[in-house]
C-alpha cells in the first residue's frame, strides 16, 4: 500500500477508540475528505491527527459537502464535488508513474 484515502473516518465501531488506535500504525501518506460539518471535521481531524506518517492531509472545505464518498458525487453534492474531486486526484497523481 503506498497512501490512504479515506472519506469521513470516524469512530463508529463498538471500541471508540479503533479507528485511532489502527491509524497510529499508517506510515503511508494520508488523504481525509469528509462533510463539511464541524463534527465530522473535528472527529477526522482526530483520526488524522493519530496517522503515525507525517505526510498527512485534510480538505477543509468551505462549501457545503455530504457524507462520505458521496461528497465527490455531483448528484449529492452539486456545489462541491468538483473541487473535492481536483483535491482527491492531486493527492493520488503522486502515485502514477511520471
């Protein structure tokens, strides 16, 4: 595995703190996109905060955006896909072949 890419990571599992726990073993570089309401970003931005890599990052974005992967589709998120979708592909270029 050469990155992550991860879409509104919380701790929904039955241990609050797996999610977490895993993350402080992800030495890989690490994309989160998630809605833009303040608790997703504040429970991504725990979850992020956790990554043992340093070559970490989070969209924060300023246009209203929807839960999950959905936040690239146009049809659920007709203000904001398109710059979650340039976000997502700009971390991603870093791993095709030049």
């Amino acid at each position: 595995m050469n990155g992550v890419v991860a879409f509104s990571p919380g701790e929904y599992l039955g241990n609050k703190t797996a999610v977490r726990d895993a993350a402080r073993k992800v030495e890989v570089p690490v994309y989160i996109d998630q809605a833009s309401g303040a608790d997703e970003i504040r429970q991504s931005a725990a979850i992020l905060q956790a990554v043992k890599s340093a070559d970490k990052q989070q969209l924060l974005s300023r246009l209203k955006s929807t839960h999950g992967s959905s936040t690239l589709r146009a049809d659920a998120n007709p203000a904001g896909a398109e710059a979650h979708w340039m976000a997502v592909l700009k971390f991603l270029k870093r791993f095709t072949p030049a």
